[in-house]
C-alpha cells in the first residue's frame, strides 16, 4: 500500500544554514536525514530535483579565509572547493539507499535565452526519467555581480517552474513567515498565503542567514511569484526531525508556511518569461488605456495602438518590459517587432500585436 503524499512532483531547496554548522563545516547529520527524507520519498514514486545551497559555507570552513581576497576572488575560491565537497556529501549519502544522483551547475545566463532554458529543462527530465536526483546549485565560480541569482530561493523558483513541480518545499533555518521578528515572542508563523493576502512585506524581517545572500523577504517575494505560476510553496524548519515528511503528509498539521497557489497553471512560456525581467531589451510605455486592459482580467494582447513610446534597441523575438505613463512595471513580454518598427507603428490602431498574449506575463 502506497503512504498518502501531498505531492508527485516537488523540487526541494535547502538552505546554506541548514546545511552547514556556525563555523561553515558541514552539517553531516542534517544530511543524512535529509537523504533518509528524500530517500523515502523517491522510493515511493515522487520525482524530486533538490537545489542545495552550502558550496561557499562549506568552501570557507574547508580553507578559511586564506590570504587577503577581494569579495569575488574569496566567493569563487571557497564555491570551487566547496562544491567538491558538498556533491561528495550528498553522493555518499544517496549510496547508501542505492541512488545515483547529479550535480547540476548553472548560472542565470543560462536562462536568458529560450533555447538555453530548454536545454536545461531536458537535461534535469532526463536525469528524473532515468531515477537520477539532479543537484542543482548556481555556478558561484563565474556568476559574480549582475549574472548572479538574487540567491538559491530565485533559482529553485525558477527550477520549479521549468520542471512543472507540483510544490517547491524551501527547507530554512526557521520554521516559516513570522507576523514580526521571529525573536519576539508574541510573533506567529503565517501559516497560509494566498493572492488574497494583505502584503507582508513590513512584517517580515530583513535578517539574511550567515553564510546564504538571501533572507524571509526574498523567500515571499519568489513564493508569491511561484504560486501564481500555479505551483504550491511551503517554507519550513529544516532542522526539525522528519520536516520534509511532514510537509508532504496531508493529514500532518506541522507548523510552517503555505503558499496557495492560483487555480489557473501559467503556460511554460510565460513562466519562463515571469523570471526574465533582468535581461529585456528595452521598454514599452503604454497609455492609460492601455494599462487598464492588461492589467483586467480578459485575456488582452498589447497592440500599437496603446504604445506611447519605445525605450531601448531590441529586436524581434527580444523580450521587453511594459511600463505605465508612470514608470510603474506593468509585464513583461516578447516583442512581435524590432524596435524600429515597433517605434514606426506606435499609436497605429491597424497593426498586429506588438506583445500577444500567449508571450505577455504581467506583474501583480
């Protein structure tokens, strides 16, 4: 008889504190049962890609500081040795249930271009088709500045998105989104999140982790992006016993973060364009009216007529972001015109989409 799960399709991000201990060595037991988790979960028929954060805590703890390094020199550093480390960890412990799993490097170029997002997709399908776990993990020795991810939590938003997850579990060092600082007492884990919810950016601490570049404000903001992409996200305790179970047993009342996702699933598409604001060309500005269409709740494509000007040099096929009168981002979307012409037709009631709908995303 098959245990009851929650989900067939998750991917599963864990944290740098989780991970790793105060002084940046590896956690082993926090692995361990992690893998004996994952490990269960796989047996029983559910198709997990694992994002796992800890390359530079565990590089730094490995080496510590060395000699004087500027901040890029020390990040690469200890993500190249770390990483050795961290997939060695993960492999033994895998070994012991009999699973192969794969280390998957990347860095948010990769994404920027939609054949380049495909291949990554196909490569991590088919290590889930053949019962392989991907590891995946930013490629921390060449993404420095600009090519970085915000940090782990955009990339396993992303990841879950390309791969259709039914959930993304973040796996923190806390047991979810507090209503205040989570050291004061009177504050609660925010147990459900939905599009209805007041937002909750006030409410939440800024504090980011010791060795991980993100913290609670970056986790809501991916979240909420991820669940109205269609896909449930919950965020708990890593370092609690069986957490990841729990998470997953329906019938388990634990204590951690949901964020319900949207009844209507985005198409592929227009998740991976949702995750690309960093690399448009250039920029639409539209009228009021315009803005108001897009943002009802019709299925409404962008056309000249409602464009007020062109910002930037891009090309057909480029994606670009859409803009109200008032710099307020309205979506993103994928140009049907280079930008000169989309500069000649501006404003003509008589031309096609200058952004269809089947390649517009728009912003909350």
């Amino acid at each position: 008889m098959k245990t009851l799960l929650r989900y067939k399709k998750i991917t599963v991000k864990v944290g740098s504190n989780v991970l790793t201990k105060s002084d940046g060595t590896l956690n082993d037991a926090n692995i361990s049962h992690l893998v004996d988790q994952i490990a269960f979960l796989h047996q029983e028929g559910v198709e997990i890609v694992l994002v796992s954060s800890g390359a530079v805590a565990a590089g730094r703890g490995e080496i510590g500081n060395g000699r004087k390094l500027d901040t890029v020199s020390a990040r690469q550093l200890w993500s190249a040795v770390g990483q050795v480390k961290m997939i060695n960890k993960w492999a033994e412990a895998f070994n012991q249930y009999g699973i192969v799993c794969a280390q998957v490097l990347t860095t948010k170029e990769n994404f920027s271009d939609r054949v380049h997002y495909l291949n990554m997709k196909n490569c991590i399908s088919t290590l889930i088709e053949n019962k392989v776990i991907p590891i995946v993990n930013e490629n921390d020795t060449i993404s420095v500045t600009e090519l970085m991810f915000t940090d782990n939590d955009e990339l396993s938003g992303l990841i879950a998105s390309m791969e259709d997850s039914e959930a993304l579990i973040i796996l923190s060092n806390i047991d979810g989104i507090y209503d205040g600082s989570p050291e004061l007492p009177e504050s609660k884990v925010i147990r459900e999140v939905t599009s209805k919810s007041k937002p909750l950016n006030e409410a939440i601490s800024t504090s980011k982790s010791s060795f991980g570049r993100g913290g609670m404000l970056t986790k809501y903001h991916i979240a909420k992006k991820v669940a109205k992409g269609g896909i449930n996200v919950h965020i708990g305790n890593g370092m609690k016993e069986n957490t990841l179970l729990k998470i997953m047993n329906p019938m388990e009342d634990f204590v951690h973060t949901s964020f319900l996702s949207e009844i209507k699933k985005s198409s592929n598409v227009k998740k991976w364009i949702s995750y690309s604001e960093s690399f448009a060309k250039g920029e639409l500005v539209v009228n009021q009216g315009a803005s108001n269409a897009l943002l009802s709740s019709q299925a409404t494509s962008l056309l000249p007529v409602g464009v007020v000007s062109i910002e930037g040099t891009f090309e057909k096929g480029d994606l670009v972001k859409i803009k109200d009168e008032d710099g307020k981002l309205i979506g993103i979307g994928k140009s049907e015109y280079n930008s000169e012409k989309a500069e000649k037709f501006k404003g003509n009631k008589n031309k096609k989409a200058v952004v269809h709908y089947d390649y517009l995303y728009i912003m909350e």
